[in-house]
C-alpha cells in the first residue's frame, strides 16, 4: 500500500490516548495508522515533536457588523490565516441577524463573504436577535436541517439581547430540532443602570468597563439562563465564563443532573481587569465581555478547565484595531467606555497560550488539552468524527507540535488583521510548526503554504450532546 502523504516518527495524542506511530494520509483523510507503513509520495519527518487533531476554535467572530464607524480587524482570509498558523484547521464564526433581517439571507450573506476566502475549514453558527415566529417557526428549523446546527442568544446588548420569553421559545426549537443554544449571559438592565451611574459620575475611561459589568451580572444571567433550559429541558452551552460563580452556577445545575456546558476562554486566565487600566486609551485593547476579572477569577477558569465543568477552552476572537478610528480609538469610545468596540483578537494564541501555561507547566495533561482545543468542538457542535480526532476515516487536519520550542508572543509573530496583540510579550513553551488541512500544509515550518480557498465550508450534523435528557 502507497500513501499520498506519511507523518513519521512523531508522537500522537488524541483526547484519549498518546502514542507513537506513522500517520497514512490519502485522499485528504487518515487512512492508516501503524509502524513503518511504507511507501508514499511525501514523508514527513516528525522525530522529536507531537501529531495533534488541528485545533477547532468553536467562537471566532469575522467580518461581523460592530456598529457605526467600527469596522472588524479580520476578513475570512486574514482571520483564517492566522487561526492556521496558530494550530487551528477549523473555525465557527457566526453568521449574525439583525433586527428586521431574514436568518436565510443572512447566512447567504456571510457564505458570500467566506467563500473562496478561507484557508482552513469553517462552519457558522446563527446570531438570532429577532425571534419573530417566521424565525422561530420556518428560518430556524429549515436551518438546523440544512447544517446550521447550533445558534448564539445574547441577555445583552442594544438590537442583540432576548427577552426571558424569547429565550424561552429559541430554547423550545432548539430541543424540537435538536440544535445547541449557545448563551451570552451577563442582564442588560444592570449593565445599562451601572454604565449611566459611571457616566453620570465622569467614570468614562476603558477601565470602568470591568466595573459596568461585574461578576454579580454575570452570574445572574448565567443562573437564569440554566433555569431556563431546565423549564423546556434543553441542554445549553454557557460561552465565555470568566469567573468562579459562574462557573459553580454550571457545576450546581450539573450535579442536578442537567445538561449544561461550559466554555472559557485565554483571557480570561491571562488578563485581569487592572490591564483596563491603562493610560490614553490603552485600557481599550482589553474591552472584552464579561471583562477579564481577576487572580482569583483566573485559578477558577484553571480549576473549571481542570475538572471539566468547562469543556471547550475558545478564543472569542474578535479583532479590532488598536491605532484605528474605525477600531479601538473609534472618536466616541473616547468619550465613554460604552462606545469602545467589544472584543480581543486570540485566535492564533489560543493554542501556544493553553499549551505553555496548561501542558508546558503541568496544569492540564496533553489529552486534556486536545479535548478542550479540538475533540470537545467537534463533539459539541455536531462534526465528530469527521473533525477533532486522529483515527482512520477523519479528515486529515492535523497540527505539528514543537513541544520544547520557546516563543515570546508578539504582534511580530502574528498574522490576522489587528495591529496588536493582548497577549504581548507573554513567554510561552510549546509551538505549533506546521498546520495540515485534509492532507495538505496550510503552514510549514512557519510559512504559508496553503492557498486562499483552500478551505471549505462544511455543513454540520446534529450534536449527540444537544440531544434532551431521556
Ligand atoms: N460576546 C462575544 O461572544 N464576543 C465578543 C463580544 C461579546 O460580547
Ligand atoms: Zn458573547
Ligand atoms: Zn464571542
């Protein structure tokens, strides 16, 4: 037997399992795994580093309207470009409605912004911030049957956020079609009261974001959203927790028996809120949300990684410009921290980040970290087996890992859209060297080798974890 492509010598990890063997590609997929396979068309030689699933980054955001005058840092080809070169074969942006849109035309919309844009693999989740009954009763399910199998409600934000009804009833499609709803979950009216109370008391640079939206916010929408899901009996998933009592409201309603998932993300066990703090709009680089927190915060997204309550470890990238009118020094964000556009670049240091502080220094185990970076995305939003895994018949996307290789992130290193990174100057050890999508380099050896389009949209199937109890 011949193969297109053998990986020799590396050592191999799954979420399960690390071992040592040839990897046999052909026809983009992993047809053979074994000792000395043979002969192929390329050998590549991967003595002394690691064969790991690529990574699937299941909450990227791009291209996405950010409101008026803000325009997003990264198109499909630059964000898909930098997410491979950070050990990713696959990302899930959202396609997101707007009041008064169809869901249809929005997905036609964001299909005609990805297409033959990409580098590596995507899929869309659906934004849903108008749930009127053609939604709910016609868009939403023909969707679900058609691959869009999990969509994102906000409790927050200006045109985005459901009411208690709304999410009542996205919940109820979700368990009758059998899709996964994500949540945004931090109450409105409190981070409006806080923002007018700062406001009204000249409280107006980037750092009283964190304090517009402390934990208590966070963590009552999070209990009201499980109670949600526990009143139609629908199985969600928590995105982006950043601190312990969030975290704990997912691991009470899971000892009761529920099925609701977690996700945290880097920032929030690298930042802390004092990075907002910085002088002449330098806070701004930091305005995310929730906001990062604090040390405290950081050991308990350690600890929920750790012990599972957090499943999926993603980026929320979601990248502006720092030096830019049209980005973090947009003219009215000036004037308060309400008007600072939302979001952190991370998808290409998600992985090095988790790798380094995680695996490097001893936190989480290597299997742990593939299952939190690839296999627990694919499981989650319907694409396992095909995705997430090393094992004949997946998909050949795979990250060559050098384990020893140390790195100083910088925004030198990297190669999306924005003009920096959070994560400046942050020493790390493990780095990912080459990126192969169904068979064939993205990345290697640190250089751009894939082709723009080279990556595909793919269509998802239902998730066997978005199935309600029995
Ligand atoms: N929520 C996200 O998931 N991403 C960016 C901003 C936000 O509020
Ligand atoms: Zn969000
Ligand atoms: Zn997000």
């Amino acid at each position: 037997m011949s193969f297109d492509t053998i990986i020799r010598g590396g050592t191999i990890a799954t979420a399960s399992d690390t071992f040592s063997c040839d990897v046999g590609i052909s026809g983009g997929k992993i047809t053979a795994l074994g000792a000395d396979l043979g002969t192929a068309a390329e050998i590549v030689d991967a003595s002394g580093l690691l064969v790991l699933p690529g990574g699937i980054d299941s909450h990227v955001h791009i291209a996405q309207p950010s409101g008026p005058g803000i325009v997003m840092a990264d198109d499909f080809a630059s964000a898909t470009r930098a997410a491979a070169f950070g050990g990713n074969t696959m990302v899930l942006p959202f396609a997101m409605q707007q009041k008064g849109e169809s869901l249809r035309e929005v997905v036609k919309q964001y299909h005609a912004k990805a297409d033959g844009q990409c580098y590596i693999d995507v899929s869309f989740h659906l934004i849903i911030a108008d749930a009127t009954d053609a939604v709910l009763g016609q868009e939403l399910p023909a969707l679900v049957h058609d691959g869009y199998t999990s969509f994102k409600v906000f409790m927050t934000y200006e045109g985005l956020a459901l009411s208690d009804m709304e999410m009542l009833k996205v919940m109820t499609v979700a368990r009758e079609t059998g899709a996964l709803v994500m949540v945004h979950a931090e109450n409105y009216d409190a981070i409006r009261f806080l923002t007018d109370r700062l406001e009204q008391a000249g409280k107006t640079e980037p750092k009283y974001h964190a304090a517009s939206r402390p934990i208590p916010v966070e963590r009552e929408a999070t209990h009201r959203a499980i109670s949600l899901a526990e009143l139609i009996d629908v199985p969600i998933m928590i995105v982006h927790v950043s601190n312990r009592e969030a975290m704990e409201e997912i691991a009470r309603a899971r000892r009761r028996g529920l099925k609701i998932y977690g996700e945290t993300c880097p920032q929030y066990l690298m930042l802390t809120e004092k990075d907002l703090e910085g002088l002449n709009m330098e806070g701004a680089k930091y305005v995310c949300s929730p906001p990062p927190r604090d040390k405290e915060s950081q050991a308990a997204c350690w600890e929920g990684l750790q012990q599972g309550i957090f499943s999926l470890f993603s980026s929320d990238h979601c990248p502006f410009k720092y030096d830019d009118p049209q980005g973090k020094l947009l003219p009215k964000g000036k004037t308060s921290f309400r008007w600072v556009p939302n979001g952190i670049p991370g998808v290409e240091t998600r992985l090095p980040i988790l790798f380094s502080e995680g695996v490097s220094k001893g936190r989480i185990t290597l299997n742990e970290f593939v299952a939190l970076t690839s296999t627990n995305h694919a499981k989650t939003y319907g694409l396992y087996p095909k995705k997430g895994t090393i094992a004949v018949g997946t998909d050949a996307d795979i990250a060559i890992w050098d384990p020893k290789r140390k790195e100083t992130i910088s925004q030198t290193l990297m190669h999306g859209g924005s003009d920096y990174t959070p994560y400046e100057g942050i020493a790390v050890t493990g780095w990912p060297v080459s990126t192969m999508l169904r068979g064939k380099f993205v990345v290697r050896d640190g250089k751009l080798t894939g082709k723009l389009g080279g990556g595909d949209y793919v269509a998802r199937e239902k998730s066997e974890l978005a199935k309600p109890r029995a």
